[in-house]
C-alpha cells in the first residue's frame, strides 16, 4: 500500500517544453487534488477532481491541463512551460471534502 | 474567504527548549484544522487534525494543539524540542469551496544545539 506516488520525482525544462507530471493513488479515494509550493505562499490549488470523469480549476489554474485518468491516476500537464512554473508539485487524495489530505512525495520542477 | 494566517515565518528554538507555532484562522463554521511538517526536500506529513470534541489534541512525534475558537487559534506546541524537530510546519485549514485544505505560508523552524 503505497499511498499516493508521483514521478518523476526531479525535472528540468527548457521554457515552452511540454512534460506530464503523474499522480497515482491506491486507497481507492473519489477526489484528488494537484497542488504547487512555492519558497513563503505555502500551497495553492492548481486542479482537482472530485471523482473519475470530473476535473475543475482552482486558484492558480493558468497554464495547466488535467486528466482523470481513471480513478487511480490524475495527471497534471505543462503544455508549454514557462519559468513562472518553477515549483514543486504535491498530488494528495483525501478520504472525503475537507478532511486529511495524504500527499505524496512531490515533484521539483525547474524552468530555465 | 477562508484562511489561514502563521504570523511567524521563521523560528529559531533551541535544543531542549520548548516550543509554540501559532496558526489563525478565519471560516464561518466549525473548521476542520490541521497541521503538517516538512521537513527539506520531503513532502508533507500529517501531525495532529481537530473535528470536534476535545479542543486539545495529541499528535505524533510528541506535538499538541490547541483549538481556541474565541481566538480563531489552533497553535502547535511541544515541550521538548530535538534537532531533528527542524523543518517548516504548515497548518491548514479543510475550508476550500472545493474540498481542498487552505495552507498558511509556513513557519520554518530552525533548532540550536
């Protein structure tokens, strides 16, 4: 039982590459949630999925895609990447709305 | 709107030395709060969640909070504070209109031998 896994772990882009990050969780939860982390705004919402089959945007929104693969996976994508998307990605699923998020262990990404 | 509000960015204790993060928050109902450590280039673990019922709860790793709702507080403390305490602590709070959890910013906590 792994909770929820994200790779890759590390990534470096050069601005207006493309790259999916990918999110995958074993506890059989509906929702799941992307998030970024930046150094003093502690963690936004980028995209979440109530279920399988549902996406919608959160705060910060603009220049990514979701896809709810299945009710295991939820990807996050970078269409073409921009320095401002320098970050670190956490996927987490909670067991039900506002409760206890498991997080998994995050993506650093790198814009140059 | 919801938030959530660590009124210090950094904290520097030292070993043995006890300790308190402070956390306020603004929601309408009773909130769900939680706190969670990071410690560098990790991701988030859960410490210690407030539903209900007891306003002080227990966590992991020896740490406590305290739920204060005539503050809008839920501070994390710890009596004793070890090295390996050092990383950066966010509490949250489960009030996102879309079931997500708020964050605070974070207090980076830094430990003197």
């Amino acid at each position: 039982n792994a909770g929820v896994t994200q790779t890759p772990k590390f990534q470096v882009l050069k601005t207006g590459q493309s790259m999916t990050l990918q999110c995958a969780q074993d506890m059989n939860h509906n929702s799941m949630y992307w998030y970024r982390q930046d150094p003093g705004m502690g963690l936004r919402l980028i995209y979440y999925s109530a279920s399988e089959g549902t996406t919608d945007k959160g705060e910060v929104p603009n220049g990514y895609n979701v896809s709810r693969l299945n009710k295991r996976e939820f990807s996050l994508r970078l269409e073409s990447a921009a320095p401002s998307q320098t970050s670190v990605y956490f996927c987490a699923s909670p067991g039900s709305p506002y409760n206890e998020q498991f997080f998994g262990p995050g993506t650093r990404l790198t814009v140059l | 709107a919801q938030s959530v509000t660590q009124p210090d960015i950094h904290i520097t204790v030292s070993e043995g030395a006890s300790l308190e993060l402070r956390c306020n928050y603004s929601y309408g109902a009773t909130p769900y709060l939680f706190w969670y450590v990071q410690s560098p280039g990790q991701g988030l673990q859960l410490l210690l969640k407030y539903f209900s019922g007891d306003t002080l709860v227990q966590g992991i790793k020896g740490f406590e909070a305290e739920f204060k709702r005539s503050q809008s507080s839920f501070n994390l403390r710890k009596p004793s504070v070890h090295w390996s305490d050092a990383a950066e602590y966010f509490c949250a709070v489960g009030g996102g209109s879309q079931g997500n959890l708020i964050f605070g910013k974070g207090t980076k906590l830094s430990v003197k031998p």
